[in-house]
C-alpha cells in the first residue's frame, strides 16, 4: 500500500492529546498510522501513514479536523548508514 508523509501545524497541544490523537488515528481500516513524530515547543508534527491514495487520506485526515500542510507520497527511501 502507498505511504504517505504528512506535516501538520499544532498549538497549544499537549503530549496526552497527541497520544490520544495517535490512537484515535490507528484505529481506522482504511488508512494506517506508521508512526507520529511532534515537537510541541515548535508547535509542528511529521507523520506517516498507509493508505490507498492521497485522495483517501486527505478525506481521512479531513474527517480527523487536522490541520495539514502538506501531503507527501513516499516514492524513496533510503536506509540509514551505520557509523
């Protein structure tokens, strides 16, 4: 399934409603949360996700009032070195 990452604005947000945020997220059939990552002090979050489409998540993200800026699709990767 296509990968997604996402880049969102949050303020005033804290570390419980992110969780709870990130349970809510995981508990759809149609897209998958990977992993959410936050910086609450800068007020932004990175996340990643599977989903059918951009179409599909962009409704799943809507539906879930979050504030996206952007949609990435996940076309590469590359692996981290060993140092």
């Amino acid at each position: 399934m296509p990968r997604y990452m996402t880049v969102h604005t949050i303020a005033c947000v804290t570390r419980q409603n992110l969780k709870r945020l990130a349970d809510k997220l995981d508990q759809d059939d149609r897209v998958s949360l990977i992993r959410m990552v936050a910086d609450t002090i800068e007020g932004a979050m990175v996340c990643e996700f599977e989903a059918a489409s951009k179409d599909v998540l962009t409704a799943f993200l809507s539906m879930n009032h979050m504030n996206t800026e952007k949609i990435l699709a996940v076309e590469l990767e590359f692996p981290k070195k060993n140092s």
